[in-house]
C-alpha cells in the first residue's frame, strides 16, 4: 500500500513541479 501511494503522489508531484516551473517562466517573460 505503501508503495502504491507513493507512485501515486509521486507522478502528480511531478507535474505539478514542471507546471510551476513554466509558469514562472511565462511570468518572467511578460
């Protein structure tokens, strides 16, 4: 069970990490 959370969070997390990340790029541009 353990371990299923964890990939479980652990795709979302990335995302989540990468969308932040383009969003301050975009901000930085503008």
């Amino acid at each position: 069970m353990a371990i299923g959370k964890e990939r479980r969070s652990r795709r979302p997390t990335a995302a989540k990490k990468r969308a932040v990340e383009v969003l301050e790029l975009l901000q930085q541009q503008q």
